[in-house]
C-alpha cells in the first residue's frame, strides 16, 4: 500500500461500498468546472506566445474533429434512426459493443441507450442489453420481456432496480419496448441481460433455481446443498451485511458459497442446457459472497475485488453472448465499458480491456462525454435517495472544452480516426466530467479519451432522469 493510498483509506473505503448496492457504479469522482488558471492545466497559456499557439492547436484539433463529426437527430429514442448508420458502420461485425455513460441518472444517456439499441436490433441484429445491474434482476426482467410474467414495467423496475440510479422513467420505457418488439416480431426477440454480481441482494429466487436443478439431476446432493445455502440466506442487504458482519464471517461464508459452486458443477445431468445455467447461477452467488468478503481497511484488497467485479461482469456478458450465439450491447459507466479508469489505482483494469482481450475486434467501446447539465447522485454511499446535482459548462483545460466547439448540435465521432493533431490531443489526459455515485469537490479526474474508447458521443448538455 502507497502512502497516498494510505491518505486516501477513508474515502476509498465509502466508494468500495457503494459498488455494493444496486447502483453497483464506477466510483470516479466529479467535482466542479477546473479553472482556466489551475496549475498543471496542460492547455493554460503560459505566455502570449504560447497562448496563440494554444489557440491554433485547439482550431486544429477542432477542425479534425469536425470534419470527423456526425451530427444526432435527436437523443430522444422514437422516430427515424438514419443518421445512426455511420454508428453502425463504426460498430461493424463486433458482437458486443459497450456504451458508456460519463454519469448515471442523466435523461439524455437513458434515452440514447433505448435508440441505440433500437438502430442495432433493428438494422445490425442485435439480440440482447446488457445493464450494469445484478444478474438475478436481469433474469426477473427477461422473463418480462419475453412475456413470461406479466405485470408492469414500472413496477418491476422499482422492484429489480429500486436503490440505483436506473430506478427511472426511462428505463421503463426501455423494458417497454423491448417486451412490445417481442410480440411484434416473436422470431427475432430480444433479451434483458444484468451482467453484474447481485448487489443489493440475492434474490429468493436465484437459490431456488440452483436448488431446483440438483433436485432434479442431483437428488442425493441435495441436502448438503441446501445445509449450505441455509447458512448463505436470505442475502438481502449488502451494505448491511459489508458494514456489519465481522470480515472473518464474510470470508467463511464466501468459502462457503465456492463449495456450493463445486458441488453444483460436479451434479452434471443429461440436460447440457439446464447444467449450464445451474452452474451459471451457482458462479454468480459464490462470486456476489467473495466480493462482500472484501477488507475494506485494505486499499489493495478492494482494488482487488473491483477489478474480481469487472472480470466477473465480462464473464457474464461472454457466457451469454457465446450461449445466444446474439450480437449485445452493453450498457455501463464509462469506467467500465471503456479500455482506461480515470482511477487506475481503484479499477486496474477494466470491463473493457477484458472484452477487448477476449473478443479483439469483435468488441467496440463508445464513450458519452456532455458539456454542462444535470444529472442524478447522492451525498453518500449510505444516503437513501438520488439527487439532482448540476454542474455548470465546461471550462479551458478540460477535454469537454474543446468537445463542446467541434459542432454546434451533438454528434458522434470516430475516435480511431483522428488525425494527428486530433490524435495527440486526444491521447492527453485532461480533467473531465466523469461521476459514479457521488459528488465531491475535489479535482476533477483526469482521462485520455483517445486510449479509452473507439467511438464518442459528445451531447452538449444533459438533465436529469425522470422519476417514475
């Protein structure tokens, strides 16, 4: 452990927690514009000389950029999706493709995500979402979507997503349309997929199904199975169960939850199908209890168990999207769809890198970047509501500065594509407006947008998602 991150052992330890609720977010933090004048500012003139040489980098890279630039219709998710199809050609013949969000519970990135989706099923084949949410509410949402429940989508939302940020109006729609799309078009349906450990809880259901498949392939490992899962259930509050639970009786029960793993995978059983979603159910219950096992008086430790998150949220995506045989696009912050952190200490390597290491380039990364404009946070880990947090346009030195001058209207760009002007801007790090759960005003973390995504969209304002 570094000094600094011995500094920083308090702060770090509330963003380890916050991974464990349902918001289970990036944890970067946001703070207001930098000024023009902040020391270290890489594109603060030092001189007269050196401010008009500034200025006709910056006209540059402005020009590159906008010759590269393709502008939205809208970020609003209904009508006509042709000027998409330069995305689409970006996107190519990748199976997943990551889309960011540089803060969660803005309106404008919800909505894109619902027409970008749109564009791809219905001109790409895309055949499934992907969400940063737990992976036992994804299977409560598919079940929606594919008409095997009924009820009603804002409610299931609250019931799958009420302490995150995607407790929201938009994403009823989302789940909406998905499910109307499926009785539209019952040979071509598309799936809900939570790709993430099952935080803020295991549901009921998750256990039962594991239980229900040795009941059947495995009976006589049944009683153990469920001697174990006893000692294991309900897990229904994580940050009760991270904060008060002494770290010896975390580890013990992660132990635990591995040893049901193994005892699932060695029941086998004549239907592949069903092992292999036992199995899959049973990873996702031993993986949930070994990251709650995590020393949050250890800096290293929980660096050890976000990047154990991030490897865990790739293997799901890789599972379902090798069992499908479907094209997915997955919907997370920036921080973990992307190839860099603005917080490498905290997140070594993330989603993205994972995905890239695996599919080449069959995964493509698009990162969301907004000038100004509102969004959704919270005051703490342990506060119980979002709020909405404004911040004010962009200032010089930080990368949305110069984003906000490429056109008027939003637009999306290439990023493999830049000149060289445009490509050396772009593989310096600047201060950015990047926000997990919550807002602070320290300095504003700094990112290389070039190095970290394939692809940008760049809005030049956002506001807050709708409550339902």
């Amino acid at each position: 452990m570094t000094a600094r991150s011995k500094e920083r052992g308090t702060r770090i330890d509330r963003r380890a927690l916050l991974t464990a609720t349902a918001a289970a977010v990036t944890t970067t933090l946001l703070a207001p514009a930098a000024r023009a004048d902040q020391p270290g500012n890489p594109d603060q003139p030092e001189s007269a000389n050196r401010s008009g040489r500034t200025d006709r980098q910056t006209s540059t890279v402005v020009s590159e950029l906008s010759a590269l630039a393709h502008p939205l219709r809208s970020t609003e998710p209904t009508g006509r999706t042709t000027d998409l199809r330069p995305l689409g050609s970006m996107i190519g013949d990748a199976t997943v493709v990551g889309l960011g969000e540089a803060t969660h519970g803005a309106h404008e990135f919800f909505t894109m995500k619902q027409r970008v989706l749109r564009h791809l099923v219905e001109e790409k084949g895309f055949t499934t979402f992907a969400l940063e949410t737990s992976w036992s509410s994804g299977l409560r949402i598919d079940d929606y979507v594919q008409g095997r429940t009924g009820g009603d989508a804002r409610q299931l939302v609250k019931d799958t997503m009420g302490t995150s940020p995607w407790e929201r109006q938009e994403f009823a729609d989302l789940i909406d349309w998905m499910r109307d799309h499926n009785r539209a078009h019952p040979l071509r349906p598309v799936h809900f997929l939570g790709d993430d450990l099952d935080f803020p809880a295991i549901g009921d259901q998750l256990f039962d199904r594991v239980t229900a498949y040795v009941r059947e392939a495995a009976p006589g490992s049944l009683p153990r199975l469920e001697q174990l899962y006893a000692g294991l259930r309900p897990f229904d509050d994580a940050i009760g169960y991270i904060t008060t639970r002494p770290l010896a009786e975390r580890r013990r029960n992660a132990a635990v939850a591995q040893q049901t793993l193994e005892l699932v995978t060695a029941a086998g059983g004549e239907d592949g199908e069903a092992y292999a979603w036992a199995v899959q159910n049973a990873r996702s219950i031993a993986l949930t209890f070994a990251f709650s096992a995590v020393n949050l008086e250890d800096t290293a430790d929980v660096a050890a168990m976000q990047n154990l998150r991030d490897r865990a949220m790739t293997d799901n995506t890789l599972w379902w999207q090798r069992r499908t045989g479907g094209k997915v696009l997955l919907s997370a912050h920036n921080g973990h769809v992307g190839y860099r952190s603005s917080d490498p200490e905290l997140y070594p390597r993330t989603q993205g890198e994972y995905l890239r290491d695996a599919l080449g380039a069959g995964y493509v990364a698009i990162g969301f970047t907004f000038g100004r404009g509102s969004f959704l946070t919270k005051d703490s880990p342990f506060a119980p509501d979002w709020k909405t947090v404004t911040v004010p346009p962009a200032t010089a030195g930080m990368n949305e500065y110069v984003l906000d001058r490429v056109r008027p209207g939003d637009y999306y760009v290439d990023l493999r594509s830049a000149p060289p002007a445009g490509r050396a801007w772009l593989d310096t790090a600047r201060p950015t407006y990047d926000a997990g759960t919550e807002f602070r005003s320290d300095p504003l973390p700094r990112l290389a947008i070039g190095p970290a995504y394939d692809a940008l969209i760049h809005l030049h304002g956002t506001g807050a998602a709708r409550r339902l």
